[in-house]
C-alpha cells in the first residue's frame, strides 16, 4: 500500500502546531507497520530549506484564473528524514519565510492543483490519498469533480480534521480558479455562502478522521459553523487518537535536557532539570513550578491566564512559567505580571523547541485549559516526562487525562473559568506535597503508551477498508 499525505505542515520542515507533529510523526510509524508512506508539502523559505539541498523531478505550470504561475516538484538530495518529503514549490506564492497569511486561498489552491498535476503524471499512483485540515480540502472535491482529475477518481480520500475550528473559506469570485468542473456541482464547495475547503473535503472524502474519540462527537455539537453537516456524514466518520513520536519525546535520550532520566530515577533528574530552569527564570527550586506552552489564543483559554496568574501569584506558594505566542493584547498582560510578580512568574514570548523540552522534562505540572482541544499533544509530552497535566475536560484531554480523584494521574476540571482553573490549580499545589504520591504517578504517567504505534496501525486498518488501487 503506497499513501501520500497532503499537509502544509511537517516536522521538523515546518511547523506551526500540532498538525506538524502529527504529519512528522504518523507516516514514519507506517512505514514501520508495513505501509509505504511519503508526505506532500509547500517549499517555504525556512531554516530547513536553507540548510538543506534539493533536486527538482518534476515542472509544470498552474493557472489560477488569468494567471500562471511556474512550479517545481522537489526531493531532498540527501535525505535525512525518516520518510520521503516531496516539495510542490511555487515561488511566487509559497517559497515565504512564514506558513500561513492573508493570501492563503490563493497560495493553498496553487499547492493542490499542483500536488494532484503532479500524482496525476506518476506511473505508479498511490493507494490513498491523505489529506490534512482545510489547506487540502479541495483535494477530495477535485479528484471527484474536476474533469482533469477524473482518472484519479478511483483513489480513496481520507481527510483528518485536527481543528476544525479553521476552515479555510473564501469568496465564489474565485471559484473559476479550480480546474474545470459541472458548475451544477458547485453546491459541493459551498457552506454558508462561501466556498468552504473544510466543508467540501467532509463532502467528498471517502473517510473523514478527527485526532480524538471525543472530539468527533463534540463536533456534532460544536464545529463552528459545521455541526449539521459533520451530523450528516457522522457514518463515514471516525475519532482515531494522535499519538506522540517517542524517539523524539523520550527523556532517557533527549539531548535537549539538561539531564536525561528514566521512570527509575524520575526524581533527581527532573530536579536537576527543574534546577536549569529556576536559575534561568529566577524561581525557588522548593516551590511547584507550573508551566504553560502554546499559543496565546482564546482556545487555548489563554485570555484567562493573566487573571488566573495573578489570583494564585498573590500566596507566593508556586511559581508559573509561560512560553508561547498569540493575541498581542494577551502577550503585553502577561508581560506587566512580571513587574507584579518578579519572584514567582516569567514568560518567554515566542516558540523555543528546545526550551519546551526542557520545561517539559523540568516542570511539575503543565496547564492546559483550552476551552477547545482536538486532541492535545502537549499532555502527552507531559506525560512521557512525568509533568503531571491540569486539563480542561474536553476532546483528547477528556480521553487521556484522569484525574488522581479517581486513581488517576492528572487534574481534570469542568467548565472553563478563572474560578475553576484557580481551584484546580491550588488542589495540585496540596497534592505536591503529598511526595510519595507524587513519585508514584509520575513513574505511572511515564509508563502509558502514546506511541504512534497503535494509532497507525488504525489508520492502516482504515486504509485497507477502502477500495484500493
């Protein structure tokens, strides 16, 4: 079985969020079970691109309305990643030092028509066809509708949703930049009164996955905008959970640590990670740290932080660190607590890999709040370096997190506010000093399987369901 995944994101290319791990991480796990699996995506102008050497085996030219704009396919010279990655690189609106902007329908239209130009010229065409969140979601639609496409047809479209949230809509002005389709059809595209990628990839995939079992039946409830449509097609729908890459994740090898540790020695060696990070954010090493990592946005529920902080700040009995990027009005709050609260808080504006390792590995709790949560993944890296999470009960969080009330190993709450985040917060400050408790959990946590194992041998079940090539 051959599958390409279609993304716009890709670690260790390019990465925004979640959606980077997972497209990093799955079709490597695939390859171990058996299935060949290679990854379509965008050339930026990144830090891997510029390091990184490239030969061109393919060129075309894709129009959009009355205008043509040149493309390369690319492959690595030397590959160094676990899979293979082929890059549909269009200068003039993909090779950007940034992933997403104002002119994505345009640059994300390009990208498709160019990946299916370019698997429409292959000898041996895939299996399936997997494509990623609403960047790709024309893709199903094309294959089915649009007459350049019709010999693909036949190639079963699976489209994951990881946000739904996100969906990609612009204007029927520009519908004439698809290739050629019955404009009877267009009904497909539509939702709402606006061409929706999302919307027509649930349409017309052949499967539609979310990144949790909850989250698929909170999208019945809750899609913005595409509750009855996800109830409609609920049938061809399924929740398969992310997992975590746990050669990347593992802090027995983590050479981003400042000391590496097993379930065995748990505790001296996120204390001496803990010690790294109290020097460098001028906390107590005797008080819980409790971190955050993220982006700064009202589903991740970080409009309430500052106010959270500031109510828990005022015992001086923990200290809370933050690393992420967002609202800027979110960012400057958090920037004024500092001058509050110069003993007990910090913040790192922005994204640093290798800092959140070490948060991860030095932290005693991880707050994760979000008010919407597909699946997480930040708890499961908690998790694997025994950083207890404190969770709103939502999507993935509801599905991966118990809370210690009932023989757990995490803190759940229901119902996103100050008070609730605050009280949960001070409950986990008590159990701190419960230490046996402590030490038994976290080696407890270290033990769960979130490998991607398990959740690619689901997908390839799913695949082999389908009607192959």
């Amino acid at each position: 079985m051959n599958v390409i995944h279609i993304s716009a994101e890709c670690y260790p290319i390019a990465k925004v969020g979640g959606l980077a791990d997972v497209v990093g991480s799955l079709p490597k796990y695939q390859e171990n079970a058996g299935v060949k699996a290679s990854v379509l995506m965008p050339f930026y102008n990144n830090r891997f691109t510029q390091k990184n050497e490239f030969k061109t085996i393919a060129t075309g030219e894709v129009s959009l309305g009355e205008k043509t704009y040149a493309y390369k396919v690319l492959t690595l010279k030397k590959n160094s990643l676990a899979v293979e990655v082929i890059f549909i690189d269009i200068p003039e609106l993909l090779f950007k030092d940034y992933v997403y902007s104002d002119d994505d329908p345009e640059r994300f239209m390009a990208f498709q028509i160019a990946a299916l130009d370019w698997i429409l010229s292959l000898k041996q065409k895939p299996s399936i066809i997997h494509c990623h969140d609403h960047h790709t979601g024309l893709i199903p639609f094309m294959l089915q509708e649009c007459y350049k496409y019709k010999s693909l047809n036949r190639i079963p479209t699976v489209l994951s949703i990881h946000n739904a949230q996100y969906q990609g809509w612009f204007s029927h002005e520009f519908i004439h930049y698809l290739p050629a389709f019955d404009i009877s059809r267009n009904g497909l595209l539509d939702w709402n009164g606006a061409i929706n990628p999302l919307a027509a990839g649930i349409k017309c995939a052949w499967r539609v996955t979310t990144v949790s079992e909850s989250y698929m039946k909170e999208l019945q409830k809750d899609a913005n905008g595409l509750e009855r449509l996800l109830s409609h097609e609920k049938d061809k729908c399924v929740g398969i959970l992310n997992g975590i890459d746990t050669s990347v994740w593992n802090p027995e090898t983590d050479d981003m640590l400042t000391k590496n540790y097993t379930s065995n020695n748990v505790q001296t060696g996120k204390t001496a990670n803990k010690k790294w990070l109290c020097k460098e954010f001028g906390f107590s090493l005797s008080k819980p740290l409790f971190s955050f990592i993220g982006r700064l946005v009202y589903e991740k529920s970080a409009d309430l932080l500052p106010e959270v902080i500031d109510s828990i700040l005022t015992e001086k009995n923990c200290s809370i660190l933050i690393l992420g990027s967002g609202d800027q009005a979110i960012e400057q709050q958090l920037e004024e607590l500092k001058l509050k609260h110069p003993s007990n808080y910090n913040k790192c504006i922005g994204y640093n890999e290798e800092l959140s390792h070490r948060i991860y590995a030095g932290s005693d709790f991880l707050l994760m709040p979000s008010r919407i949560e597909p699946c997480g993944l930040n708890q499961l890296y908690a998790m694997r370096y025994g950083t207890i999470p404190i969770v709103h009960s939502t999507g993935g969080l509801k599905d991966t997190v118990i809370d210690v009330k009932d023989n757990g190993f995490g803190f759940r709450f229901e119902h996103v506010n100050v008070e609730n985040c605050r009280k949960t917060i001070q409950r986990a400050i008590t159990y701190y000093k419960e230490v046996p408790n402590l030490k038994n959990i976290r080696k407890t946590m270290m033990h769960i399987d979130h490998s991607w194992d398990a959740s690619a041998k689901k997908y390839n079940d799913l695949y082999k369901s389908l009607k192959t090539n």
